[in-house]
C-alpha cells in the first residue's frame, strides 16, 4: 500500500460530483453534488444513538459538500468559513 491517503481523499471528496454529473447534467455543481449525495450515500452516516435512539446525522450533502470545497480548493479540512448552505 502507498499510503496516498490525500490522493484518496481527494478521489472519493469527486465522486458525488462526478456521479451527479452522470445523473443530470443540467443541474448546477453545487446543488447535483448534494442531491447525488443525500440519495446514495447520506443513510451510511445517519445512526439512532442514545438512550432514548436519537436519530443524528453525522454527515449530510451539505456538509460533504463544504468538506469537498475546503479540501480541494484550500487543502483544508475546516469547513467553518465554508458557505455550502
């Protein structure tokens, strides 16, 4: 194994924008890369926890998608000052 943890990162951060694309072009980047990711791939980060099962999301299409911009755009991983809403 090589190690390239940040090329992975990077590679996997693509594929709701990549995959979106795929699904409806006509879509603007933004909106397709959250959609794309709340259909497919949010419910693997949503758990019921605590005594009383509390649902909570952990990580949603929008989030994903300031990480992605945080990451590829400043090689960050704090998505504070990202404004994904």
């Amino acid at each position: 194994m090589a190690g390239n943890y940040y090329a992975a990162l990077a590679t996997t951060l693509n594929f709701p924008d990549i995959c979106g694309w795929i699904v409806d072009p006509t879509v603007v980047s933004k909106a397709r890369y959250i959609a794309w990711f709340d259909r497919y791939v949010a419910h693997h980060y949503v758990h019921c926890i605590g005594p009383d099962h509390e649902r909570t999301v952990f990580l949603s299409g929008t989030d994903c998608y300031a990480l992605r911009c945080a990451f590829l755009h400043e090689g960050r991983e704090e998505i504070t000052e990202q404004q994904a809403h």
